[in-house]
C-alpha cells in the first residue's frame, strides 16, 4: 500500500481579493503534493477559505453587502485563483460549510469533555485584523499613541464573557513535543521562536464570542460562536462526505482512517499523522501553540510538521499593503507572463522559508535567462536536431556505457563528454538533487536542475552534433543524441511539480505517454526501447518558453 501523505495551505480570509502573497503559499504548497504524487505516495492536498469572525463582519459591513454574499463572492475568487495557476487540491474547504460546523462542534465537546474548557470573564487586547487576542507585553505604540499587535494591527480592549481553553495546562507537553520531535516546526528559526513564547509561559485562551454571531454556535451555550480560530484550524479535519473534507465527527470516517488515523506507537502514544501544514510564518503561533494543544485535548494525533514560509514583499522589500498601493494580483500576473513562468519564478527566486521580494523586471529577467535561454533553447535545438536528422526514428545507442547511461544501470548523472577516439571523457555533470524537494529546500532542487540544464548545453557544444553530423561521425552522433535525448527526458520529468504544464509539452513532444511520467519511470531501463519502437516521431518542435518582453508600464 502506498504510504499517504497530506498537506495543507492555511486558510485564507476572504475579506479581499485574493493577492499573491496567497498565490505563493499556494503554488508552494501545489509543488510539494505534486513532487508526492510523482513520488508514488497516496497524497491528499486541502485549500479553502476562512469565513467566520469580526474581520469578516467588519468588512460585509463598510460593503453595505450581506456577509454571506461577501464570503461567496470572495471565495470563488480564491478557488478561481487556485484554479487559474493550475493547483491541483482535492478539496476547497469553506468554514461556512454545513458540515464543517458538525466537526468543529464534535472537536469541541471532545475538549469540553477532556476538562479542558470553561467559562469566565475575558478582559483583554483583542486584533480584529489578525484576529487574535494579545497580552499587554506583546504590543508597542504606533502612531498617535495607538496600541499594535506584534504584527503592527491596532487592538481594542474587549470584555466579554467567554469559554476559555487550558491552554496552560498543556504547556510542558508542547515543550516536550518540540524538544523530542524537531521536525515539528520548521525551518529552526521559527521552532526557536515558538519554543522561546512557549518557555515564556502559557496562559489559557479566550475560545467564544458574545459579542456578534458570525460564527459556529458552540455546543449546549446559546449566545457564544467559537473563537475563529478555532473554527479555523478545524478545517484540517473537517468537511463534507468522502468526498471533500476529512469527515471528523461525521458519520464518514473513510479520509479521516486514511490520513490522519488514530494509531498507538510503541510507546501508547498516538502516533504524528503525516500530514503537513504549510502556512505564512505569522501564523506560526496558532498551529504550533494552539492547534497541537487542541488535539491533545481532543485525543487526536498531531500532525507531522507546520512549515512556516517567509512572506512575499514588493519592490525594495516593502511590505505589501492596500494603503502603500502595492498589492499586487496574481491573475494579472499569471495573465501577463503565463502560469508556469510565474510558478517557476516564485518558487526559484524566494529562498524557501525565508522572505523574498518581486518585481515584473525579476520574472521577465529570470525566466528569459533561466527557461527560454537555458532549458527552452536546449530542448528546442537537440529536437529540432532529432526530427531533421533522425527522421526514421531515434537512434540505438552504439556503447555499452551510453546504453547503461540511457537504461539507468550506470551512475545517470555520469561524466558523459564523448571523445574523439570513441571513449567517454570525464566531465562533470551535476545531479538533479531530489531531496532537497524531500527537505522542502525547493529553491535548491530547481538550482541543481537548472545547473545541470546548463551542463547540458555546455555538451552540446562540446560535442557539437552538426560538426559530428557533417564529418560523418555517425557513432559518436548517436550516442551524443541518445545521451542528450535521455537527460531531456530526466529535466522534464523533474521539473514537473514546479512548471506542470510546460513539462508536460515537453514530454508529449519527446513521446513519453502519460503514465510513464512518474520518478518511478526514472528507473524503468525499457523506456528508451519502447520509445523507439513506437510510432512516435520527433516533430519540428514549438518553443515552449518563448521569451518575455520587460514590460514598459513598470508599477
Ligand atoms: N485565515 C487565517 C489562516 C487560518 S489557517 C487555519 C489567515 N488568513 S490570511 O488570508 O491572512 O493568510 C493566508 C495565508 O497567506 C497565511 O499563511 C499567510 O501567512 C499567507 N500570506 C499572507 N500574506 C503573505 C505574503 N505577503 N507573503 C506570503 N504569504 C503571505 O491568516
């Protein structure tokens, strides 16, 4: 059986249009399940909206439009994005989902029910922007004496009767998970953030609102809806049937089984469930504080890692913001450069986990260099090479070691320049590290592959098949071309999580059918042989990345 593996994006408040701060997390998030996928795991990937809350409220209002209306405008719009850059989720989770609330309260009473909740007086800060409550110390003053949250939002003093989670009560063991399970947060400086406001002392958390009904009701205590929050990172584990959401506390237990079962370890502790939420690291404090919190207080097992990546800034490394007028769209991106362009952009430009900026310039700069020039050109020119010289069909390897090099019997990332006396000479051709997508380095794994993209073209200069051609080399000509075809046929496999579609042209026009596109068929020795018996001939190429123009209306 194969092993199962769920990720998730954070999700998104859908009180604007979608930016691409949002596009980031999602094209991050849609790499790492297609690289699963392409790896043979069983893989489950969620994305949605969260619709409940005051910033929600707060919004419908100075709209003048129903907020049931707003959420569904503006969700559509974030599922319309998702769909436009091509991110492959099985489920868009809403909040507003009918049987997300069933979870949500069944999380709920298992809490109640573990001792874990009660109802006293919150007095206290309170950020309607982050949606967060904040101690006293936390905040510094802005402008004209005005109160911000650490994330720089204004808060307001609110009293309320509310239930409040033990939230203190589970502080040594998250201390524990984090010292016995480094992978839990990552990457390591923001686990040393959380461990640092963990060890700081943990006080129990305000969990229901009084104050407006924009949300779930919780359970036997008319007037209170759940904290957003709460509500909010439910949505791992909740959904509607089999065939959206997991299903918790709903009569379906068949995803919730699948990926995250409830299993003892050795120990008679649950066992992590392998699944990973990918999420902004200004989030971090929810999902590595509170959410593993919530699921020990409702006996269910902790997920294996939350990834906090960096934030997407504008030009010059400012923070995007409506009133600094810098907010950028990802449609219009997508529109004026193409999908696989900016995917690939994002994903090779921002040092995973790290913040990073953009700039039109930056994508048009990038990927002529990197996609049209280096792997468009090389592919571009060997096939058109193969279909004008090759018009019978692909040549046969003539030497054992290029036959062992094609068939993958021999180290593949072998030294492969083709000396005159017929013998390989040594150079070096760098690996295609898949690891590091393992390790969610995704910026490393495209610089390796595009390092080798680049050695590439270097050996078809070195060995200059025109030349071979017109000095009838015929030997050396083919094993130079089934050398280069194979290596073709390895780019465009890897690449694939990152540009899908382009990839995916590629690979049609080498005649890879689609069930042969998996790394699986990176270690199948038949593919050069079915492919050559097939009927598949090597057409004049189209360009698959044609350049990009820099644009002349620079924001
Ligand atoms: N609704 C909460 C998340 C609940 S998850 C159970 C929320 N929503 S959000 O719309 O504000 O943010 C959604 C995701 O986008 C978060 O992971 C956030 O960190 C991320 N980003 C928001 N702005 C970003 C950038 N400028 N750059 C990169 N990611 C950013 O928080």
């Amino acid at each position: 059986m194969s092993e199962k593996f769920y990720i998730t994006t954070a999700i998104s408040y859908p009180n604007g249009k979608p930016h691409i701060g949002h596009a980031y997390e999602a094209i991050a998030a849609d790499a790492i399940a297609r690289f699963h996928r392409l790896s043979g795991k069983d893989v489950r990937f969620q994305t949605g909206t969260d619709e409940h809350g005051l910033k929600m409220v707060q919004t419908a209002r100075d709209k003048g439009v129903d907020v049931r209306d707003l959420c569904r405008e503006m969700s559509d719009q974030f599922q319309a994005m998702c769909d436009t850059l091509n991110i492959s989720y099985d489920n868009f989770q809403r909040t507003t989902d009918p049987m997300h609330q069933v979870s949500c309260q069944a999380m709920w009473r298992k809490m109640h029910a573990a001792g874990d909740m009660y109802l006293n007086k919150y007095e206290g800060w309170y950020s309607v922007r982050d949606e967060a409550f904040y101690e006293e110390k936390e905040l510094t003053t802005g402008d004209e004496g005005v109160k911000l949250s650490p994330q720089g939002t204004p808060v307001e003093w609110v009293v309320e009767e509310t239930w409040f989670f033990r939230l203190s009560k589970y502080q040594d063991r998250l201390l524990k998970l984090y010292k016995e399970r480094p992978e839990f947060i990552q990457p390591e400086g923001r686990r040393n953030e959380v461990m640092r406001f963990v060890e700081g002392g943990l006080r129990d958390i305000s969990v229901s609102r009084t104050s407006f009904d924009w949300g779930i009701p919780v359970p036997d205590s008319p007037g209170h809806v759940m904290y957003v929050w709460v509500d909010a990172l439910a949505n791992y584990i909740s959904g509607a049937q089999s065939l959206s959401g997991l299903g918790y506390g709903t009569n379906d237990f068949t995803l919730m089984e699948k990926f995250w079962p409830s299993e003892e370890g050795p120990d008679g502790e649950l066992k992590p469930a392998n699944v990973l939420h990918l999420i902004g690291k200004d989030i971090v404090r929810f999902h590595a504080v509170y959410w593993p919190a919530f699921l020990m207080s409702a006996k269910l097992p902790l997920p294996k890692q939350v990834f906090g990546h960096g934030f997407l800034l504008a030009r010059g490394g400012e923070k995007m913001s409506k009133s600094l007028g810098n907010v950028v769209d990802p449609i219009e991106l997508a529109e004026q450069f193409g999908v696989d362009n900016l995917r690939y952009f994002l994903l090779r430009e921002v040092s995973f986990g790290q913040d990073g900026s953009y700039s039109p310039e930056a994508i048009v700069t990038r990927c002529n260099a990197e996609l049209a020039n280096s792997f468009g050109n090389l592919a571009q020119r060997v096939l058109s090479f193969v279909g004008k010289s090759y018009p019978d069909g692909l040549p046969s390897p003539r030497r054992e070691s290029v036959r062992k090099f094609v068939e993958h019997k021999a180290d593949w990332w072998f030294e492969g320049v083709i000396g005159d006396d017929n013998s390989m000479e040594r150079g070096f051709i760098p690996r295609v590290n898949f690891t590091l997508m393992d390790d969610k380095m995704i910026d490393t794994f495209i610089k390796t592959w595009m390092d080798c993209v680049i050695r590439c073209n270097k050996f078809v200069d070195e060995n200059a098949p025109w030349t071979l051609r017109k000095e009838g080399k015929q030997e050396q000509l083919d094993d130079a071309i089934v050398t280069l075809f194979t290596f073709i046929h390895m780019l465009a496999i890897a690449i694939q999580p990152i540009i899908p579609t382009a990839a995916g042209k590629l690979l049609d026009q080498l005649g890879i059918p689609e069930d042969e596109r998996s790394y699986a068929a990176l270690a199948d020795d038949t593919w050069y042989d079915r492919l050559r018996a097939s009927s598949h001939r090597i057409a004049p190429p189209t360009p698959i990345f044609p350049r990009l123009e820099m644009p002349t209306d620079v924001k």
